[in-house]
C-alpha cells in the first residue's frame, strides 16, 4: 500500500512540474496579462499565484512520498 501511495504522490506531483510552467508561458503571452502600459494585470497574477500553488503542492507531494518510502512517516 505504502509503494502505491507513493507513485500515486510521484505522478501527481510530476504532473504538476510538467503542466504548470508550460501553462504560465502561455498566460504571460495572452494580451490579457498586461495592460497598455506593460504592467501585469490581475489576470497574471492569479494565474502566477495559481502556478506558484500547483509547484509547492508538487514539492510537497515528493517530500510525502520520500517520507512514506523510507518509513519516516
């Protein structure tokens, strides 16, 4: 059980390192993500908050999944 926990938080947490910055690349190129004077809209923002989320949540599934596979949970 503790081996499948652990893929399970392995995946969740690769998925996350591989979707969010792609997913940001894309938000910072939308016309929406500044206004006419260049600076950073709310819409970036929240999508930067969103990313910054997603990749401490796939940090901390690594740490958990470390923690389950050497008993130190």
């Amino acid at each position: 059980m503790i081996p499948a926990l652990a893929g399970l938080l392995l995946a969740g947490a690769a998925f996350n390192i591989l979707t969010w910055p792609f997913f940001l690349r894309r938000v910072a190129k939308d016309p929406r993500a500044r206004d006419a004077q260049g600076k950073p809209t709310t819409f970036l923002v929240v999508h930067i908050v969103l990313v910054a989320i997603g990749l401490t949540l796939a940090a901390a599934f690594i740490l958990a999944a470390i923690a389950a596979l050497t008993g130190s949970w």
